[in-house]
C-alpha cells in the first residue's frame, strides 16, 4: 500500500483565493519565553495559528452555504475516511465544464469522486484562480442522484471561478444542500489510478464553521512486487 498527500501544506502568507487573509503562524510563547517557566534544559513552544477556514485544501460542510446546515464538527466520519476513490479528469478538448456524460459508466455510488483538471500546478500564482476547468450543476445533481458520499477537486472551486460578480455556485449549492461534503485545492491527483483507491480526508472537530482545512491522501494499492 502506497499513502499519496493530496494536500497542500498550511505556509504563513499563501494565498489561498484573492482577497482572502493568509496564514499567520507566530509563538504564543516562544522557546526562549519556556526557559523560565520549566526545568533547566527544558525548553517547548506554543504556536499561534490565524486563518480562514478555506484555508489551503480544505473541506465544505453545508454549513458553508445553509445557514440551518451541518458545521463541520457534524460531517460523520465515514464521509471523510476510507472512501472508494473515483477519479475524473477534465475534458482533454478544453471544455471546461465538466457534464454527467463525463461520469457515465463508472460505479459512483458511496465513492469519493475527485474532479483532476491539473490546475495544482499552478498553486501560490495569479493563474491558479484563472479559467479552471469546474463541475456543473446537471453533472453535481447527477453526481446527487447517483449517491456519491464526497466529490472534490484539484482547482481553487467547485464552481466556476469565472461566474461574474454575483456568481450563482450550483455545484456547491447543490452538493451541500444532499450533505456531500467537498474538498477543495487538493493536489497530486496525477498519481491516482483512476479505480481502485481509497480516500481519508479527515478536519478537526470544529463547531459552527462551514469550512476547515484537511489532510487528504490516497491509499494506492502496491502491484505485485512492488
């Protein structure tokens, strides 16, 4: 069994999408200040962490759009661990929606489905947020019916990023209203097989948020004397 990291790492002043606040990491108290509070030789540190909870990749709860919806502390554990893995890649044509055709014939039900467009490459510059390949809102209906227990993907939304200034968000609309988590900004999905997989990403606990981030990966079956 191969573990693939599907996250980007938490760093002090990525920007995650424009306009958003970065990450601050600063010591609460430091190892100098420790000197004087334990044994000689006994030094430790207590860190300070300030970010948005779309920070990184991270996960939506339907608290994200629904006010009356499940914050993150509610999503159960098994949406977010050991999941069958299906992963999608974006049309090779250009299209950059991505419709139910683009699903047909693979088994979804209780699946993880992972939305590839490569945009990961682009992560910490001004074209990750520019023309991502996105899930439309027939195929995340479709994905709905088709009973899929968590959809993500390797690109700043969902949604399309390019929806105008009062952007309509279906795919995110409509996931969370059926209680689909999403994962956004994951990475490294080139490495997956498309089948055959599994998938954990798991966030902390945290009561009436919409979104945190996760540690997601991959377990990926080794083949024969690997």
């Amino acid at each position: 069994m191969t573990l693939v990291d599907l996250s980007h790492a938490l760093e002090e002043g990525v920007e995650t999408y424009p306009g958003f606040p970065t990450p601050t990491m600063n010591h609460f108290i430091s190892f100098e200040d420790s000197k004087e509070m334990a044994a000689d030789g006994i030094v430790f540190a207590i860190d300070d962490i300030r970010l948005i909870g779309g920070s990184s990749t991270y996960m939506d709860a339907p608290r994200h759009f629904l006010p009356e919806g499940g914050d993150v502390a509610s999503i159960p554990l098994e949406k977010t661990f050991d999941l069958p893995l299906v992963v999608v890649s974006a049309p090779a044509d250009g299209r950059r929606e991505l419709l139910p055709e683009d699903f047909a014939g693979l088994e979804l039900a209780g699946a993880a489905v992972l939305i590839r467009t490569g945009w990961d490459a682009r992560w910490a510059t001004p074209e990750y947020v520019v023309g991502s390949p996105f899930l439309g809102g027939a195929a995340a209906a479709m994905l709905v019916e088709a009973g899929v227990t968590l959809v993500g993907i390797d690109a700043v939304l969902i949604d399309d990023v390019e929806d105008g200034p009062l952007p309509t968000r279906p795919a995110h609309s409509t996931l969370l209203a059926a209680g689909l988590p999403i994962v956004e900004n994951l990475r490294g999905l080139a490495a997956l097989p498309e089948t055959g997989a599994r998938f954990f990403a798991v966030p902390a606990a945290v009561k009436g948020v919409g979104s945190f981030p996760v540690r997601a990966f991959a377990a990926v079956q080794s083949g024969p004397g690997e």
